[in-house]
C-alpha cells in the first residue's frame, strides 16, 4: 500500500490542518482504517479553479493537435514509468486487488494515447457549393472550461476516459474526483501539472457541495459526471439555468441472456468472474443473469461452483479476485438489498454476509427465485451480489432484459447466429457483447440509453462530446 501521508504540492495543499472544519476523510476499505484528511474545496476555490482554466483555454484552445497529441504522449509514459504508484495507491482507496489495479494503469495509459492520436484526424470538415455563389465549410471547435466530476470505483479511469479527450480536443479542464477515492486522482494530477502548461488541468476535492459549485458556475461549457442516476438528474437540472451541456454516464443493471446451447460451465465460470470483480462495484457487471429454461438447473450448478472457486481477500494478496466494498455506508446498502430480497421469498444460494474480519467485506451472493419486479431485479446494488432468473423463451428473456429503466451494456451467449443478430438488435442497452461481457476498446464508443445517461465515452466520438461544429460560409469572389 501506499506510504502515507502522499507527498507532493497537491497533496500538500489539499490536506486538513488541525484547524479545518470542512473536511473529509479518506479510508482503506481493507481495514476501516483512516489513510488522510483532505479539505472540501471553497466555492471560491472553485471559482479561481475555473478562472484558471479559462485564462489557459485562451492560448491552449488554439494549439495544434500535434501540440496537444504529443503532450497526451508524454503523460502517458510518465504515468506508465510510475504505474506501481499509482497502482498501490488505487488498490488501497477503493481496496482493489492489487493485480487488477497494475492491469487498470496499462490501460489507462491507452485512453490517453489513443485520444493523442484520434485528436489528429478530424472527421468534421466538410467543405462545398450548397448555396449559388457561396462556399460552405464545417469545423470541429472547442468548447472552452469543462468540468469533470468522476465516481468512486474507477476513480483513474473514469478520469482518463473524460481527461483524455477533454483535453484532445482543445478544451480546459477542471476535475473533482469522489471524496470517498481522490488518491490516485491527486497523483495523476500532480503529474500532469508537470507536464501541461499552467491551468490547463486544475483539481478541486470536496463533497456534493463542490460538485454543485462546479456545474452551477456559467463559465464551465460542459460538466461530465459518471454516477448514479440521482446525482445526474440534479446535475442535469443544475446546469439548466445556464444552458450548459451535460454528458451523464449513470447506472446501470447489466443482463447475460444465457441459452442452452451455450457452452455452459465457461460460460457459468466467465460470468462468476466478471459479476464479482470489483466486488461488483461496476456499472457495466452482470448482476442479472437470465438463464433458457433448459439449461437452468445445469448452469445454477456450474455457477454457484464456479463463485464458490473466487477468493475475497485482501487486495495486496495475489490470490484475491475481489477485494471489500467501498465503505460502511456501501455495505449496509448491500445487506439492506439481500435483507429485502430474502424477506420477500428469494433464494440466497451462496454468500449473503458480511464477512468476520476487519474492512467492509461482503460474501458473493447468489440469489434466485425472484420476481422481475423485485426490488434486487429493477435498482442497482452495486456489490458482490448477482441474481439468476429463469425464461422459457427468446422472447421472454429479451422482455425481462429491457424491463428495467437501465440501459448501460447487456450480453447474450448462444452458438444460434440468427438469435445472435436478433438480440443484439432488440437489446436495449449502449453497449451489448457476444459470448463475452466486460471487454472494453478504446477505439468503440461506450455509453448508455434510458436512466443509464446519455453522451459516449471512449472513442472519436468521445472527443466529439467535448467539441462544437461551427458553419462558416464564404461569398465567392467575382
């Protein structure tokens, strides 16, 4: 784990003295125990934050992608070269396996180099006679401050996916990660103030009320949250009065449709592991899992053996495939969830504890024999707790699949191409896989329909979210 306290200028400047009032605290979900205490940004300290950045836009909006490109690059290998770091300090701010923490920082070193290159190839001009005597062109331009507000699970992540083509496109940026996780947030941060040119990349820490001076202030042209749908509605309603765009990636109830001629034991031993991972604190998990009446004995067996197979232990050991949620909070969340489902006839197949020993750690829970309108069913636990339906029909399980307000990412496993096409089709959700759930690319959008938000993540589309299209139309000369 990290050496704590965490050295540098951010840190140094964020963290409570004896005397602050207004402050938080964060903790190590392993053990319960304090890691540091930080300051809950000021609104005026949000405010010189955006002033900062909108000073910066004024010279960095005009730079070149190449320009910008080529300090994307740079970031990227100093977070690299760093990555142990920045992995330790990760798995113990959201108590992650180590393992899947040095695997995360891998990746969030491709966000940045992708976005480094897409920001070269603009797919926006267009140019021509549409008008007699006139020419038209369209260009693909900045918005100017933008203000990022990321969650508490994938704290780096989330950060690179809004950081990176934040800044590939020409904007300026202020970021507030969760109060619950700003550890790695900080470090990457203070990194990058290394690199980038002064206020180009500001950082404020603090709880709702620092969210809510962000998106309220009028010169930030855009807010970007990933959260649960709640805090998007307000932050949607909140940005309103200025007319603000909003780009929401909220929460999400994932389904694995799963068909009898599958292969069911990989199937069953797939799912367990991505249902469990991060202790199911992940959006995108397959919690809801809908089984083909004819496979459904065969797969319960398969998966409760495969689930009885996965470790939860403590991130640094090697042998952990998930590690405790993320606080106290969380974990009554997750035994209010299971205590409601088992008071209304559902099965607990495995887990549905606590486990006994220091931390916030939670058993992996399967439950059956649910309604699809129960309460587990229809709202987002976001925990190691995973539901197994059953469906007589394509059509019935497509039906229970969409039921839901959710519409992040869905997968369906069959050989059947015919039902493969029809499926992915019909599913309602932004993202659906193939005989596979939780492979991300860099290159494809990522983003969701209905409660799930609305805007994409990832991609060329990604910088496009952080860019308006202008029309200039010349007169002919003579």
């Amino acid at each position: 784990m990290p050496t704590a306290p965490l050295a540098g200028p951010l840190f140094d400047y964020w963290r409570a003295g004896a005397a602050d009032s207004n402050a938080f605290v964060t903790h190590d979900p392993a053990t319960g125990e304090p890691l540091d205490t930080y300051r809950n940004a000021t609104s005026q300290e949000v405010a010189t934050a955006v002033e900062k950045a909108a000073s910066a836009f004024s010279t960095w909006g005009r730079t070149t992608p190449a320009e910008r490109a080529t300090l994307l690059l740079t970031l990227a290998d100093r977070l690299e070269a760093a990555g142990e770091d920045f992995a330790r300090t990760e798995s113990a701010d959201v108590g992650k396996p180590l393992a899947l923490a040095r695997e995360e920082i891998a990746y969030d070193a491709d966000v940045l180099r992708f976005m480094a290159g897409a920001c070269r190839i603009s797919h926006a001009g267009a140019a021509g006679e549409y008008v007699e005597g006139s020419t038209s062109m369209t260009r693909r331009d900045p918005l100017g401050v933008v203000g990022l507000i990321t969650p508490w699970n994938y704290p780096l992540m989330e950060a690179m996916w809004k950081v990176a083509p934040a800044l590939a496109a020409g904007n300026t940026v202020v970021l507030k990660p969760s109060e619950l996780t700003p550890l790695s947030t900080i470090l990457f941060a203070q990194l990058a103030q290394e690199v980038l040119p002064d206020g180009v990349l500001n950082l404020v820490l603090g709880d709702g009320a620092t969210g809510a001076a962000l998106v309220e202030h009028p010169a930030v042209r855009l807010v970007s949250l990933t959260g649960d749908v709640a805090t998007g509605k307000k932050v949607a309603a909140a940005a309103a009065s200025t007319l603000k765009r909003v780009h929401l990636e909220l929460g999400g109830k994932a389904p694995a449709l799963v068909f009898a001629d599958a292969p069911l034991d990989a199937v069953a031993a797939e799912l367990a592991a991505t249902g469990f991972l991060n202790a199911g604190q992940d959006c995108t998990a397959p919690c809801r899992v809908i089984v083909e009446d004819a496979a459904y004995g065969a797969f319960v067996e398969a998966y409760c053996k495969a689930v009885a197979d996965l470790r939860c232990g403590d991130p640094e050991d090697e042998s952990s495939h998930f590690g405790p949620v993320i606080s106290r909070r969380q974990l009554e969340r997750v035994e209010g969830f299971v205590g409601r489902a088992r008071s209304t006839g559902a099965s607990v197949l495995t887990g549905g504890r606590r486990v006994d020993r220091p931390g916030w750690f939670y058993e992996a829970t399967v439950i059956t024999d649910v309604r699809q309108d129960d309460e587990i069913i229809q709202r987002e636990v976001f925990g190691p707790v995973v539901t197994i339906q059953r469906a007589g029909s394509d059509d019935e399980m497509l039906a229970m699949a969409n039921s839901v307000d959710y519409g992040l990412a869905a997968s369906v496993w069959t050989s059947d191409v015919n039902r493969s096409l029809r499926l992915t089709r019909d599913l309602a959700f932004g993202t659906v896989w193939l005989n596979q759930h939780l492979v991300l690319a860099n290159e494809m959008p990522f983003g969701g329909f209905g409660q799930s938000g609305y805007g994409k993540e990832l991609s060329a589309h990604a910088i496009d979210e952080y860019s308006q299209v202008k029309h200039v139309m010349l007169k002919a000369a003579g």
